[in-house]
C-alpha cells in the first residue's frame, strides 16, 4: 500500500511537473512572439527617426542657403541705398552750386 501511495504521488507529481512544463513552454513562446514584435517595432521606429533625421538635416540646410541668400541680399539693397543716397547728395550739390550761380 506504500508503495501503490508512493507510485500514485510520483504519478500525480509527474503529471504537475509536465503541466507546469507545458505552461512555462507555452509561456516563453509568447514572450518570444512578443519580443519578435517588439524588435520588429523597434526597426520601424528606427527606420523613421534615421528618415525624420534626414529630412531635419536636408531643411537645417535650406535654413542656411536661405539665411545665407538673405543676409546677402540686406547686403547688396543696403550697398544700391547708399550708392542712391550719394547720388541724391551728390545731385543736390550739384543743383545747389547752379542755384547758387544763378542768384
């Protein structure tokens, strides 16, 4: 009767065993299944932050062209402003010294 106990209890620990192995088995293949996901979202994400980088980059360098063509331009409309104003002086001394001749 001992030995019929000892066998029964085996039997049934044997039986736990395999259910809990079975549990953990199955378990582990969606822990897996999930990580495969995971990585798979991790490479999308990748792929769109290097696309997002890329395109950041492409507009920091239009910013500068444009900041470039910008400043050159102030340059230039400041050179024409000056260049009119010495005119616009030199004009009126002009007008000022024949004024001047006629009075």
């Amino acid at each position: 009767s001992n030995n019929m106990c000892y066998f029964i209890q085996s039997q049934l620990w044997q039986e736990q065993t395999e259910t809990t192995i079975n549990k953990l088995s199955d378990t582990t293949e969606k822990a897996v299944e999930k990580l495969e996901k995971s990585l798979e979202y991790h490479k999308e994400l990748e792929q769109k932050q290097d696309f997002a980088l890329k395109n950041q980059e492409v507009i920091i360098d239009q910013d500068l062209k444009i900041s470039q063509s910008l400043k050159s331009t102030r340059e230039n409309m400041d050179q024409a402003f000056l260049e009119m104003y010495e005119k616009a002086e030199n004009q009126k001394m002009i007008l000022d010294s024949v004024l001047g001749t006629l009075q």
